[in-house]
C-alpha cells in the first residue's frame, strides 16, 4: 500500500481523487453506493447566489467518447447549500471543494460573504461556466485576474480557480490567477461542442451550444495541466475525462496535485473508488512508496 | 439501499415484433426492491452514457425482471446483440413507480408504442379491473397483448393506419370509455409527450387521476447531475424537476405541457 497522501495549500487529502463538480450533486444520491469517506474529495454543483432552475429542453447527449451536456447551472441558491447541504457534507471525513459560480463579479463576491460565515475549508471558483450565457470571466487573463484579486481579498479559505479550456493559453489564464493569489487552479472545465439535429436544422440543445466531457477530453486535458503545471508553482488539479488510476496517474505525472473526476461516475457509480484502487496498484507494482514523488515528474524531451 | 448496481444474467431474450426485443433478466435483489413504472439504467460496452428502460414486468418469486425496448440508434442496437447467457451491467430500480390504488379499484392503462411495457406491470396488479388501450402505428409492431389478455384485463388496440384494431388513436376509447356509466379510479399512461397531453386533457375534463410516466434523456439516472429535468407546477410554483428522481411518473395535473 503506497502513501497516497497529498495536501494542498495545508488541507490534507487522504488520496488525490476528488468527485468533480456538477456531476455529484451535494453527495447524496451516489452515497447509496460511495462512502464519500473514502474519497480525496468532493467537490459540490456549481452554485450561484439565488437558485437557479437551469436550462429548458434536452440537457445531455451521447457523442463519440463522451456526452454533451448544458445544464445552465440549476442549484437551489447559496443559502440552501449552506443551511441544509454544506453541514451534511462537512461531516462526511472527506474534503469539502464549494463550487461556486455568478454571471458578474457583485454575485461572487455575495456568495463569499456568506460562505465566509461558514466552516467550508475551500472554495472551488469556477469562472468558466461553458452554459450560460455571456462570456465567462475566466476566457480573458484581465478577467481571471481582477475576480480572483477581488475573492482573495474576501477569504482566508482555501481558493482554488477552475479554468476553462475554451481559451488561448490556459497557462498565461493560470498565471493570471496565481499572481492574483489563488491557492490552487483545477483544470479543465468541459469544452465548448454542438450537436445539430438534422431533420430540423436545430441544435440539439435550447442554448444551441453545450459542453463536451468524458473519455475524449483526457489527451486534452493531460495535454493542458502539463502546459499550466510547468509555469505555475500553485499546485494544480486535473481535471478531464479521466475514467481509470492509469490516466489519473499521468495527470499527476503531468504536475497535478490532485485529480478530479467527473462524468465517468455515470457509467460506473463505483468508478471514483475503483480509480483510487487502481492507482494504489500502480504504484506498488511500480515500487513508488509515496504518490507524491509522481507529482511533476514528468520527463518532456 | 434502494437501488443496486451490478451484472445480472440475460436468461432470454425474443424478437417480439418488428424491430423490438423483450429481455428476462436474473436479478433477484433488483426484482425485490422493483415496483411498476421504475426503470433500469443499463450500461453498454462502448457507451459513455447508460440507457434507461422501463420495467415491464416483475416476477419476484423467480428474481427476474422483464425488459422490452425498440432499436433506436446504437445503444439499442448493441443492447439486442448481448447474447443470451452473458451479464448486463444494471443499476436498478431507479424513479418512483406508479401510485398503486387497492386491488379492485377500476383503473385504465393507456400504451403508445414503446410506452406499452410499463402498462403490464400494472396489469399484473390490477388484473380483470384493468382496461389496456394500447395504440401502435400499425400492425407490425404490436406488442404484449397477450400479456394483458392473460391477466384478464380487457384489451383495445388502436393503429394510426387500422391495420390492426380501431382505426385511430387511444384518445378516442378513451373519451368513450370515461363518458360511460363505468366510474375509473385512474388512468396511468405512457408514450410520446403529444398522446399524454391529450390524455391529460381528456382526463381533467372527467375529473380522473392520470398518472403520467415522462422520458428525458439521462445521465447519473439518480438525481444528482440534474441533466433530466422536466417542467412541473408544484405548491403553484414552476421547477424543474427530475424524472430519474421525482419521476418518471408524474400527477398528470403538475405537468406544464
Ligand atoms: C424512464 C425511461 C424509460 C424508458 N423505457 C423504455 C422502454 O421500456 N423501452 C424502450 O424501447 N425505450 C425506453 N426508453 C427510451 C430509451 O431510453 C431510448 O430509446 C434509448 O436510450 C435510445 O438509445 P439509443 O442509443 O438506441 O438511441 P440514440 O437516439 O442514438 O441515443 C442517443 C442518446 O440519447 C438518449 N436518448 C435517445 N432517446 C431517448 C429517450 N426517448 N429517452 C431517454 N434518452 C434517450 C440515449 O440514451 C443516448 O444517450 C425509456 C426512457 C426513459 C427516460
Ligand atoms: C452534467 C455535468 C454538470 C457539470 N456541472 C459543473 C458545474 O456546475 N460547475 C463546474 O465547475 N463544472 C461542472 N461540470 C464540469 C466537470 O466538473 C468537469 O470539469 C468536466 O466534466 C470534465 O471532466 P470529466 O470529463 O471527467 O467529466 C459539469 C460536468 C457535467 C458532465
Ligand atoms: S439523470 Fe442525473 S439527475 Fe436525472
């Protein structure tokens, strides 16, 4: 059994792997089949100040390697969340990442306020919301960096910058945010992709454009994190069409700290779990007694 | 736990009508916690996302449970080529099931096309007291009369070309049937959105329960991705609901069409 402890920014991990936003909820539902107790993390639906009912119509779809989806941010408002969700959550012996999300600054800096009341240890900021509209602040590094100087100000929490892929350069986007002060940046959010309905010439989703994840992103992904992970000196976390510890290990080989896993938790409810294990293998196969000499290890040509 | 998850033995499987397969599926844990109108989320080598399929009928004795589904694109089509004897990888009984009313209420069960499958596990129920309209687009695609007729519950089949039965559509016996003297204590439907508005209609207007079983396209298939989600009117308020988690089966009154 190899060490597959991992801290970020003084917050302890008992391993890298954390259930990544929107595809989990506030934990309830898949806890019928994951001890959340067992997992690095969780990280919670992307919430935003007020609820928010999300988009109208069709909101997922099966595509080569992966689905599209545009759900358009339906939560229940911060409020809730912090009376009835994050509670449960903290009791749960797992790391709490609160997802957080607002079409302007004034919205992200109301939800702050009011999870700085709380005992949430870290704050997951997404500005790279690919399914509402308008452009997210998170595409520009003059964006990243005002939003991120402006919460940093705010909290003394743990603050790590969810990146959009949909972007230049992602690592000029994560510089941004460093020198802002963010503690940590976790990449990739879904990338923006369409399907059109032939017959009627519609686009399949109501906001005609959604998000792709899955299977297909990961060379992506990998392919971003290792770009971020070797300007940046935060740690970072990958994110991206992981579904097995292999593709999580070459995350963390890229440079990633931890590794969020989203969408491949629908086939396979057991999978977060399953990618733990399948690290843990790995690395006693491999004679690596402590994950975090894989971090970064990476050996570009 | 109130559902499971895992790889369940394909015991049969039959080609029942042009382009639709019926499923007996080994799986006593799910069958005991399974009650008409939840469905099976089934994954599929190859797919990224599983495919939800109603139950249809659930025989809790043997610990299997039926499935019948139509081709549609790839994921049904790799469905029908599991050969018999491998496993299906399942996760079950997913949604709320339909209200059940006491045995011996008087109840009518309305099938459109591939929303025929739920109705016979209602049908098991109900029995003799169950009047099944199912409507198909024509003669070749006809499903699971048998199975009602075995039950003792009365059967009327509606094709849109009259190749078979009334020429028309399920409304139309409908209507006739809650016009007469016989009093329904509820109607339970299923199929394309357009046949359950008119339901809906038509049952308000007699003042009957219509329970309604919605489809959306799914992801996690248990309320946590809120991909599924469907219009509903509740405590006078729009939301959208989730019809893996609040559904598939709705008050037909809640739903805004
Ligand atoms: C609660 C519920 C119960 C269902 N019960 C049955 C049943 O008993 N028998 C049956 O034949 N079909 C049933 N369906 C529809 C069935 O899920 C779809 O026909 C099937 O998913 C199509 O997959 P495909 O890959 O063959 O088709 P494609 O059209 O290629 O599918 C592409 C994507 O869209 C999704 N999709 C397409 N149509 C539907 C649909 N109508 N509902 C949900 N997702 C869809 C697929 O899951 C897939 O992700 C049910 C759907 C729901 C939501
Ligand atoms: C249905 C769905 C909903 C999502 N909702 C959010 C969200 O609310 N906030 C967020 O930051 N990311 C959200 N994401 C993006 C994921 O957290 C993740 O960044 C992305 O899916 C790539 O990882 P994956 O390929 O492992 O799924 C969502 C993804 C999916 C599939
Ligand atoms: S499919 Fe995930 S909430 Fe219904």
């Amino acid at each position: 059994m190899a060490e597959l402890k991992v801290n970020i920014n003084g917050n302890e991990f008992k391993n890298p792997v954390i259930v990544s936003s929107g595809v989990f909820g506030y934990g309830r539902e898949y806890e019928e089949f994951v001890d959340l107790s067992k997992l690095g993390g969780v990280a919670t639906k992307g919430t935003t100040l007020y609820r928010r009912d999300g988009n109208p119509g069709k909101r997922i779809v099966e595509v080569p390697s992966g689905l599209l989806f545009s759900v358009g941010l339906q939560n229940p408002g911060i409020d809730y969340y912090i009376e009835n969700e994050l509670p449960n959550l903290l009791s749960k012996g797992t790391n709490v990442l609160s997802n957080i999300a607002g079409s302007d600054i004034d919205e992200y800096v109301a939800i702050v306020e009011k999870l700085e009341e709380t005992d949430a240890p870290i704050i997951e900021l997404n500005i790279s919301c690919p399914n509402t509209s308008g452009a997210p602040l998170g595409t520009s590094c003059a964006g990243t960096e005002k939003i991120t100087s402006i919460i940093r100000k705010m909290t003394k929490k743990t603050l790590i910058v969810k990146l959009s892929p949909n972007v230049g350069d992602i690592a000029e986007i994560a510089l941004a945010a460093e020198a802002a002060g963010a503690d940590a940046v976790s990449l990739i959010n879904s990338i923006h992709a369409m399907k059109i309905e032939l017959g009627s010439r519609r686009p399949f989703f109501h906001n005609n454009v959604g998000a792709y994840s899955g299977e297909a992103i990961f060379p992506i992904a990998l392919r971003m994190v290792w770009e971020t992970a070797s300007k940046v000196k935060i740690p970072v976390l990958g994110i991206g069409g992981v579904t097995n510890g292999e593709e999580a290990l070459q995350m963390m080989v890229a440079g990633a700290t931890c590794v969020e896993m989203g969408c491949a938790i629908f086939r396979d409810p057991y999978a977060p779990l399953k990618i733990i294990e399948q690290m843990n293998e790995w690395l006693d196969n491999n004679g690596v007694k402590d994950i975090n000499e894989i971090i970064g290890s990476v050996k570009p040509w | 736990m109130r559902y499971v998850q895992g790889k369940y033995p394909l015991l049969a499987k039959n080609n029942i009508a042009r382009g639709i397969y019926e499923m007996n599926i080994l799986a006593p844990d799910l069958a005991a916690l399974a009650v008409p109108g939840q469905f099976v989320h089934i994954a599929l080598a190859g797919h990224s996302l599983r495919r939800p399929i109603s139950i249809c009928r659930i025989d809790e004795a043997h610990g299997v449970i039926k499935i019948v589904f139509a081709l549609k694109g790839q994921g049904t089509r790799d469905l029908a080529d599991v050969p018999v004897n491998s496993t299906l990888d399942i996760m079950g009984p997913m949604g709320n099931g339909f209200t059940l009313l006491e045995p011996g209420r008087k109840v009518i069960l309305i099938g459109g096309g591939i929303g025929v499958p739920p109705m016979v596990g209602l049908s098991d129920y109900y029995r003799e007291y169950a009047t099944a309209i199912s409507g198909f687009r024509d003669a070749s695609i006809k499903i699971l009369q048998d199975e009602f007729e075995k039950n003792g519950s009365r059967t009327i089949l509606c094709t849109d070309d009259g190749s078979a039965g009334i020429h028309g559509f399920v409304t139309q016996p409908l209507e006739e049937l809650l016009s007469s003297d016989g009093h329904y204590d509820c109607v339970y439907a299923c199929g394309p959105m357009p046949m359950l508005k008119v339901i809906s209609g038509i049952c308000g207007k007699y003042d009957t329960l219509c329970q309604v079983s919605l489809e959306q396209h799914m992801g996690c298939g248990i309320g946590a991705c809120l991909v599924c989600a469907v219009n509903i009117r509740r405590d006078g308020e729009e939301h959208f609901l989730h019809v893996c988690k609040d559904g598939p089966v709705f008050d037909s009154r809640e739903v805004v069409w």
